[in-house]
C-alpha cells in the first residue's frame, strides 16, 4: 500500500491489519472517499455492498454506490437478447 499515501496520509499503510473488521471498514471508507480509479478497481465490490450501508459515506458518495449496485441488480434480473 506504499502508494496508497494520498489516501491517508497520517497512517501507516503498512502496518493496517485488514483483518481486523473495524480497520477493514475504515480502509474502505477512506479509499471510497479518497481513492483513485486504481485504488477502487482493487477493491472487493461484493465487499463494498455488503457494508456499504453501515459506512460512512458523503451522501454523493453512498449514493453514487446505491446507484451502482442497483444497476448491477437489474443487469442480473434483466434476461439478455441474443441475436438470431
């Protein structure tokens, strides 16, 4: 996570327990906030979903993610057409 220091710049990256769930939901909130394009991409969205409710979020932001999903839900629900 060296890389990540734009992210958060008062912590050290290298040290954070991604195994410990209160850190984990910190670390997600921060790169959701905070995080580029690359930083997002590495991230575990069925993970994202999951808690995403419970983070603390900029309203734009949980939002812009409720969207998300809600896309996904009807990508899934949604049967494809194929072509004859």
């Amino acid at each position: 996570m060296k890389n990540s220091e734009y992210i958060v710049w008062y912590a050290d990256l290298d040290k954070l327990d991604l195994n410990d769930p209160w850190v984990k939901k910190w670390w997600l909130q921060q790169v959701l906030t905070h995080g580029r394009l690359e930083d997002i991409k590495k991230l575990d969205f069925a993970e994202v979903r999951k808690i995403l409710s419970s983070l603390h979020l900029d309203s734009k932001i949980k939002s812009l993610w409720e969207d998300y999903f809600r896309h996904q839900d009807a990508d899934i629900d949604t049967p494809t057409r194929r072509s004859a």
